[in-house]
C-alpha cells in the first residue's frame, strides 16, 4: 500500500494526510472547498482547517474524487451524518479492491446504524477498516507521538494497513473488533460534552474523574448490544479516547459542552464553528436506542435533556447527582 487517499480535509483528515505523508507514502488529500485545496498545493497549509500546521510540500490536494481512483487505500475522514453519501459518491470511481478506513467517528442517526454498517452497503466489496484512538489532530499534524487503533474484520488487510501507516509517532495497533473500536468513539464524545458541562458549570474535577469512570460503563453497556469486547473498549479506541476527550478543551466536544456549562446555547456555538462536533449529533441516537432497549445510560440522558430538549445544564445536572444509590457493579 504505497498510494494512500484521504477522503475529507478537515483537520482530522488534514492530519491523517500528514501522517501518511510521514510514513512515506505518496498522498492525496481531498477536498470539498476548492481554496483548501489551492493553500495546500501552493502554499502547504490547510489554511481554513489546520492554519498553524506547516504541510511536507509532498503532499498534494484534488478537488476531484476521480483522482482517487488509483489509490490502494482509502481513509475516510468525512463528518459521520455524511459518511454514507460520500462514500456512494467515491465508490463510481474506485475499484472493490481498495480497503476503506473509517477514521470519523459516530452513529448515523438516520437509520441508527454504525458507520461500517453503513459503508458496507455502499461499497458492499470492498474491505472496510476503522482507525480510532486518543488523538487531537493538531498534535498528529505535528509529529508529536500517538497510538491507535486499527481495527478489521480481514486480518491481512488490517495488517497492511498497520504496515502502510505506521511509524515511530504514529503507532497503529491492529484489532479484530470492528464494532468496538466504532462504539467506543462515538458515544465518549456524548460523554466528552457531559465533562465539559460540569467544568462549564466550575463543579470541580472531582466531578469530571466521576463522569469518565461512570460514562466508560455506559460504553461498555452500549457497546454489548453491539457485540463489542470489553477488552476493545478498555483499549485506546475506548477508555483511552475518552480519557483524552474529556481532559481538554481542545477537544471540539468538551470545548461545546464547557460553552453550554457557561451558559451559551447550542445555536449559538455551533453558529461560529466551521468543525463539526459530532457528539451533538450522536446524543440522539444513542439516547433513542438506549431508551427503547431499556439501558441505564444517565449520563447520555442528562446531555439529550440538555442539548434536545433545552434544560437548563445546572438544573439537569443536579437531577443527576441527585439519583437513587446504587451498586457500581451493575
């Protein structure tokens, strides 16, 4: 796998190019927005996504799908509402043979279906992956050091992948677990809004370590619907993406729930991003399949009232607090 393709250059799919560049493979980034792709091949900067990031004059950006036909992978950074749509979009132009690697993350709220569910009825031959894990894109476009997970159903495809994109900063470990390595990323970012929250409302970090510990068990009681491990979600697509997520206002979800903690609204802070937040999203989904599958997910139930619903974030949150005792274990 010499010719790696990105599929979406917001700054996650900006970094992933950068990183690939890195690992010494011949790049192409694609682009929506036609001046992102003129900054990137003449000046090396993502200027509307990634400003403060210096490109390898390597890398190159096509505003055309049909230049990503030749590619022997493709990691699609799309925002996950529209995952499905692009990828039906790519795949006229590109052959069964090519592996397909979900790097956003989420739930489709349409149909409630987890994004490789919904790749693989797009692009129904060909190989699917998932690279997810405790990762800020800024610090990947750096260099800076990070690990992930690689996770396919198709071992010697996943495998070559790890091989394709690993390097010394950028350490791919390969799982088996698709469905766990999706679930664990989808619903921290719910959580990640539910920290941000809390520091919003100054309630201390006490309060955030018990959001974390509590919300990995709505994970990990979510992902079992699934048929996810426990293993996978304890790893980093799971406990350490969420740890990550919920330790720092660069993440675009804590940075929306600590707005809202202060007393913003959601039109108001989603009206001035160009970045998509996508636990605001994946909160209704996840809350709708957590209600009508009778799971305890408080914690998710607290931002849907919250972000859906309008409830003031203090009033909310001193329900939660104010709940019946009950065993950790269950």
């Amino acid at each position: 796998m010499q010719k790696i393709g990105v599929l979406g250059a917001g700054a996650w799919g900006t970094a992933l190019a950068a990183a690939a560049v890195g690992a010494g493979r011949d790049t192409l980034l694609w682009a929506r927005e036609e001046d992102v792709v003129a900054s990137v091949n003449a000046d090396h900067v993502n200027t509307l996504f990634l400003p403060d990031v210096t490109l390898d004059a390597k890398l190159k950006a096509t505003h055309s799908l049909a230049d990503l036909a030749d590619r022997d992978a493709i990691l699609v950074v799309s925002p996950a509402q529209h995952m499905r749509t692009m990828v039906r979009s790519l795949k006229e132009h590109l052959p069964d043979s090519v592996p397909l690697v979900i790097c956003s993350k989420g739930i489709e709220v349409a149909t409630g279906k987890l994004l490789s569910e919904a790749v693989e009825e797009e692009a129904p031959n060909n190989p699917v992956a998932v690279l997810s894990g405790p990762t800020f894109a800024i610090e990947v476009a750096q260099g800076l050091p990070c690990a992930l997970t690689l996770a396919s159903k198709d071992e010697a495809s996943g495998k070559a992948l790890v091989e394709a994109l690993g390097q010394a900063t950028f350490r791919p470990y390969y799982n088996a677990d698709i469905v766990g390595a999706q679930i664990g990323g989808a619903v921290k970012n719910v959580l990640a809004i539910a920290t941000g929250i809390s520091a919003g409302l100054g309630v201390g970090e006490n309060a955030r370590a018990a959001v974390i510990t509590r919300g990995l068990a709505e994970i990990i009681r979510f992902g079992k619907l699934y048929g996810a491990k426990t293993e996978t979600l304890m790893g980093l697509s799971g406990l350490g993406d969420l740890i990550l997520t919920c330790s720092s206002t660069q993440s675009r979800n804590m940075s929306l729930g600590k707005a809202i903690g202060e007393g913003r609204t959601l039109e108001e802070i989603m009206a001035e991003r160009n970045s998509v937040a996508e636990g605001a999203h994946t909160v209704e989904i996840v809350h709708k399949i957590a209600t009508e599958k009778g799971l305890d997910m408080p914690i998710t139930a607290a931002v849907y009232k919250i972000l859906k619903e309008g409830r003031e974030a203090k009033a909310v949150m001193d329900e939660l607090m104010a709940r019946p005792f009950t065993s950790e274990n269950t």
